[in-house]
C-alpha cells in the first residue's frame, strides 16, 4: 500500500479552532482545555478462574481548564457567592478555515452539568501571564451529538 500522501490544501483542527462557552459566556482566555470520560466496569466471577460476564458500569467524567487570571477573576465576580455551588452547561465547538477560505465542518461536544471541583493558582517569575486551573465534574460528554449511552 502506498504511503498517504500530504494533502496541503485543508487546515486540521487546532487549539485556535476552539470555541468554548460555558454558563452562557464565551471565554476565549483560555490556554488548555481537556475533558474525557470513562466507564468502570466490574468482572463477573463464578467458579471459573475465566470472567463469565461483565457489567454495564459507571459512567464517569470530568475535565480541567486554564483560564487567564482576570478573566476568572472576571467570572468569578459575576457569577457571586455561591460560584463553587454553580452548575453549567459547557459546549466546545471546533472549525477551520480552509485554505480556499471556505469553512470546514463543524464538531460540537457538549459537556452536560458540570460542577467546579477545584481551583488552583500558580505564579511564576517570567513573561508568561497568569492562568488559574480549575478542574471540573461532568455528568455526560455528548460529543459531536453523540451520548455515550
């Protein structure tokens, strides 16, 4: 089979592609951005050393993002006491632009009920501005309108 070749005319998905909104606002002071999910499932045993079955599972899901210091501070502001106890909604949209200019599909993943879990500040001497991490619970990853059950 011969090798692919290199089809320079289409951009690939990149972090500048992203769209992310979460609670109603869009923030683009991002500077990464990861969610995933997973099912833990059990073996069933009976008097075989073999696993006879396994269960369904638990779904389970988070993420974590690096918003710029201000713009959280921002946020964090407006949304008022009670910030860690909100729950929101996040959709992550992708798209490029093509090298003839038109714009190229779009992907959507919707991240259902998400809660903070955690925040973390972290300064160092240098250039580079301020991000503050925060990791948050997600109930269901819907990606590109497809639910994982």
């Amino acid at each position: 089979m011969p090798p692919r070749s290199v089809n320079a005319e289409n951009n690939k998905y990149s972090f500048t592609s992203i769209d992310f909104n979460f609670a109603g606002k869009t923030v683009t002071e991002i500077n990464t951005l990861s969610y995933a999910d997973t099912i833990n499932r059990a073996f069933v045993y009976g008097t075989s050393p073999y696993a006879i079955a396994r269960t369904s599972g638990v779904y389970m899901a988070g993420g974590s993002v690096a918003i710029l210091k201000e713009r959280d501070s921002e946020l964090v502001a407006e949304f008022g006491d009670g910030w860690a106890r909100l729950n929101f909604n996040a959709t992550i949209s992708f798209t490029e632009i093509q090298a003839d200019g038109s714009e190229g599909p779009l992907v959507t993943d919707y991240l259902e009920s998400c809660a903070w879990a955690s925040a973390k500040d972290s300064m160092k001497y240098g250039p580079d501005p301020l991000y503050v991490e925060r990791d948050f619970t997600i109930i269901k990853i819907i990606r590109n309108d497809i639910k994982p059950y």
